[in-house]
C-alpha cells in the first residue's frame, strides 16, 4: 500500500466514464505532486446514472493500484 503524507491534501478524482476514461489519468498525472490522489470510478462507463436507484445489486469496491 502506498504511504500517505500527511503533510498534503487528499484529492479526489471520479467520474461516471469509468476508471479507464483518458482524461481520469491526464488529472491524476496533473495534481498527483499537489497531494494524496484518490480516484472513485466505476468500473464501465455509467454516464446518466446519477438519478438512479440501487437496489437489486449490492454495489461492489475493488482497490485497483495504478502507476
């Protein structure tokens, strides 16, 4: 697991295009000196799911490390 620095904010990143979306890893290459990145993503693009309603699937978290 990567070090935190406690000296530095944490940043987050998400969006609904997904954790393979270009310009998710453009803004983690462009503030990743200011702080400590977080990114939150779904796993596939999910534009217009934001008036949506979970309640037939549990949603699921997976840690992914990125370099």
């Amino acid at each position: 697991m990567r070090k935190i620095k406690k000296d530095k904010p944490t940043i987050l990143i998400t969006n609904d295009d997904g954790i393979t979306a270009p310009g998710i890893r453009a803004l983690v290459e462009a503030v990743k000196d200011l702080g400590n990145v977080v990114v939150v993503a779904p796993d596939k693009p999910q534009s217009g799911m934001g008036h949506a309603i979970t309640i037939g699937q549990p949603l699921r978290m997976n840690q992914v490390h990125c370099r």
